[in-house]
C-alpha cells in the first residue's frame, strides 16, 4: 500500500480505503509526464519528500464502523503486535477486542479513534492541504479528486469508471458487528471522521 507521488497530487493510501484500485488506475493508466513514482509503504504525512510538499495530498476516508470492522478481519491474516495485543493472541472477537483497546487500560482508551489517529499521521493534523474522498463513492470521487488537481485522460477515466473492485471483502455488513454500547463507543471515539465527512449508522440493506 504505497504512496503515489506525481507532479500534481500526492495521493496517500490510508489502511482498508481502496488503495489496491488506485494503484492499478495510477500504474496502468498514468500518463508519462504526471512522473508517477512509488513511495514506500504506508508513508506519512512526515515522508513526504521536500519536493512535493506543495502539492495536494490525496486519499480516501470511509465510514469508521466499516473501517473497524474491514481492519479486524484484515489482521485475523496478517496478525499484527496491535491486533495481537488487543485480541489476546487471536482469540477474542470483534467486539470484546475493541473494548479491550478503547476501554480501561486499552492502548487508546485516552486517544482518539484508530482512523481519526491515522488519517491524521498520514495526511496532517485536521486535514488542513488534504482533499479526501469517500470510499463508499469511489469511482466518482476519485474523478473529481483528480480533476482538481489536472486534466484526466481519457483512457484513466474509462478505467476509473469500469475496472472491477480490487481486494473485495468477503464479510457481513458492520451493523451485525456491533452492539449499542460498542456502536456509541466507536463514535465518540472517532467524533472527528465522522463530523468531518458526515458519516451515520446505518443498518444492514434488507
């Protein structure tokens, strides 16, 4: 999950947030003289080199319930020390792991959110320069998104419109993973995404 550098946009790639389309439109589809280079893997807002510190940093937010739920099941494979530390080892389940880290003695029981703490890390602090798309609008953000910033191709915008989703989930809506306490937990811990980009509850599609 690299970042993008170009000569017109940086774009960053925030955990669980799509990254693998945007590497396969920018790697297939970018033209010559954009200047695309690969930087790194999950580089920060820190990272970002001198020479393109002026330019406008691109990434994609998504809805924190989703986002949680995306991640947990992501580390069941990858089994990070984070996810280990708050799983005891892999054995506890959604819920009682994320109680575990946001509660008590949790790693970020006197933190913010683990997707308000990233997007700040790897965009800057309140956003501030960043243009930020919603995954769950993908396609037609990332064609505004890029529109901002220069003229898009012709061939890169069929792509964006056309190509099939990459690295899908396979698990259940994330309104089953959760119960009210823990629904309310997550919100308030992650206040600042979801007032930012207006995000809700929502239940299962029937």
């Amino acid at each position: 999950c690299p970042m993008f550098l170009t000569k017109h946009f940086v774009f960053v790639h925030i955990p669980k947030t799509g990254g693998n389309f945007v590497h396969r439109i920018l790697q297939d589809h970018a033209p010559a003289d954009w200047e695309l280079k690969i930087f790194d893997v999950h580089a920060t807002y820190a990272e970002i080199p001198e020479s393109h510190r002026h330019l406008p940093r691109l990434a994609f937010a998504r809805n924190p319930f989703s986002w949680h739920v995306s991640w947990f099941h992501f580390q069941q494979q990858e089994r990070d020390a984070f996810y280990m530390a708050i799983s005891d080892n892999g054995t506890l389940g959604f819920k009682d792991a994320m109680r575990r880290a946001y509660t008590g003695n949790g790693v970020l029981a006197n933190s913010s959110g683990a997707l308000t703490q990233t997007l700040f890390e790897m965009l800057g602090e309140g956003l501030e320069g960043a243009k930020v798309g919603k995954i769950e609008s993908m396609r037609e953000e990332l064609l505004r998104m890029f529109g901002e910033c220069t003229e898009v191709p012709t061939k890169m915008v069929e792509a964006i419109q056309q190509v099939p989703p990459q690295n899908t989930s396979t698990h259940a809506h994330y309104s089953t993973y959760y119960d009210p306490e823990l629904r309310d937990l997550v919100r308030q811990k992650d206040a600042p995404v979801f007032d930012y980009f207006g995000y809700q509850w929502e239940d299962a599609p029937t």
